[in-house]
C-alpha cells in the first residue's frame, strides 16, 4: 500500500470517531499542509511565520487516530502500516520544531530584534509563545556566559551579530501563476520572471521571501 492509500486509510479510521462536529478540513489536506510546512521552514535560510495552528491540528488528529487504531485487531497487517504513517506524522512535527529552534540558536539576537521590530509596527510576530520565551532566556545566557569570560580577558572584544543569508538560492515550486517576479540580486538591473502553477525553479530566497510566506509558493 503507498502513501496515498495510507493516508486516505487513516482519514476513514479517523472519520470513525464518534465526534459529531463538522470536519472543515480532511486529513490528508492536513498532512499536506504539515509538509509544506516542514518543507519550507527546512530550506529557508530565515526562520518563517510559526505554523502552530497546523501542528496542532495534525496533533488533534494524531491522537483521534492512535485512539482509533487500538480498535483494530492486532493481526490486522494494515494496522502496522497505519502505525508507520503516524510516526511519520510525528516525526514531520519534531523535525519542524527542532528546525525552528536550531535557527533561534544560531541566529537569536537577529530573530529577537526583528520580532522587536515587528511588535513596533503592530504586526505579527513570527515566533510562538513558547518559541519567544526560549529565545530571550537563551540570548540572556549567552549574554551572561560572554560577560564572565570577558571579565579574564584583557582589551576589547565587540560582538556580531549573526544573521541569515536571504540571499542564498532556494529550489521553489509555483502553486499558481505568478506574473513579474522581481529578481533581487543585488543590483540595479533587475530583472523580472514569471511562473505558471507547477513550475519548479532555482532562485534566490530574498526575491521570493514573501511568496513562501504568503503561500503562493513552496519550497523543494
């Protein structure tokens, strides 16, 4: 059985609960969402608008599923292969978690002026809650750590901040027909593409930063 058909078997098992509420999105539109998600937090450079709203979603449904698969007999084959595909959820979840958090390590300071900022022009902020506590208690410890070594060593030492490279190529794939793409390569000469739904092209993040966020795209 492939994946498709593992999916659409789960959405039955999980369409058996007995909860009476109207089900707005499938399963499988779930999942496919998650790994976009995934997707795209994974090869950007930057760290992108959390996505919460979906893991808990696909975590809502973990939990109707794993309920519902310990109704099924044991001997049942299927039963194993449903089981696959749940950790293969769980897994997508953990790998976008621990993603998001290596880049607050690496680039802290950066994400933590930049929600800054955000939070200034009333927008909002690309970090969760719990994300944003992380990010100031590990940016204070490494504050307080710099500040011990600092008061053994002589002279001057000035910090860097560390930022990502939005400049760095990215492969994308269009999910719809997008006209006048700027490519932002630094220069003046600009020039402009276009892309049809499906097209698969290399580029250069900071020139299509806003579709990934917008969701006109998604990364490969």
């Amino acid at each position: 059985m492939d994946e498709i058909d593992i999916e659409s078997a789960l959405n039955e098992i999980e369409n058996e609960s007995d909860d009476e509420d109207e089900v707005q999105i499938s399963l499988p539109e779930i999942i496919q969402l998650m790994e976009e998600t995934w997707l795209n937090e994974k090869f950007s450079p930057e760290i992108l608008p959390n996505k919460m709203e979906i893991v808990e979603l696909l975590l809502d449904q973990i939990t109707t599923l794993e309920t519902n698969l310990k109704k099924l007999n044991n001997s049942d084959f299927k039963k194993g292969l449903y089981q696959m595909e749940v950790d293969r959820l769980r897994f997508l979840i953990s790998s976008y978690l621990r993603k998001r958090l290596e880049k607050i390590e690496i680039f802290c300071t950066a994400i933590l002026e930049q929600e800054k900022l955000r939070s200034q022009q009333g927008k909002d902020n690309y970090l969760s809650q719990n994300e944003l506590q992380f990010a100031q208690e590990y940016d204070q410890s490494i504050k307080d750590n710099f500040e011990s070594v600092m008061r053994f060593c002589p002279g001057i030492i000035e910090t860097q901040i560390i930022s990502p490279n939005i400049h760095s190529m990215v492969f994308l794939k269009s999910k719809e027909n997008i006209d006048g793409i700027v490519i932002d390569d630094g220069n003046d000469d600009n020039d402009l593409i276009d892309l049809t739904t499906g097209a698969q092209v290399l580029i250069g993040y900071k020139s299509i930063s806003n579709l990934v966020k917008n969701g006109d795209v998604h990364l490969i």
